[in-house]
C-alpha cells in the first residue's frame, strides 16, 4: 500500500465520499424510516396511506380493439 502518498489518500476519500453518496438513500433517518421509502414507518402504530380504489371492476370486458382473424 502506498502509505506515503497524497495521492492514495485524495482518491481513497472520494472513493469513501462517493460510497456514502450511493448508500445514503438506503440507510434509515432518525425516525426509523429509510429516505427511499416514505410510505414505510418503523412504528407499527402509523397507518399507512389508503390507497386508490380502482376505476374498473375485474369482470370488465374490452369493447373493440381486438384483431379478427
């Protein structure tokens, strides 16, 4: 390892500053809540958000569009 060098230390501490740049989004906040998922809670007590009914029932059928052969 070149311990003497300046060179080693500039890029192995862009490479250290880069490394927490990629994994910072994945690590979890104060809160308990990672930053990439803000629907997702540490507490159990939370509700999450509802989500949108569907517009459609699953017994709809398709109106055209079809190619006869």
């Amino acid at each position: 390892m070149p311990w003497n060098e300046f060179q080693f230390w500039i890029v192995s501490l862009v490479a250290l500053a880069g490394l927490y740049a990629v994994l910072r989004p994945l690590l979890p906040n104060k809160k308990g809540a990672s930053p990439s998922c803000p629907s997702c809670t540490a507490s159990p007590g939370v509700k999450k958000p509802k989500l949108t009914p569907l517009t459609i029932s699953k017994d709809a059928k398709r109106d055209g569009g079809e190619a006869t052969r």
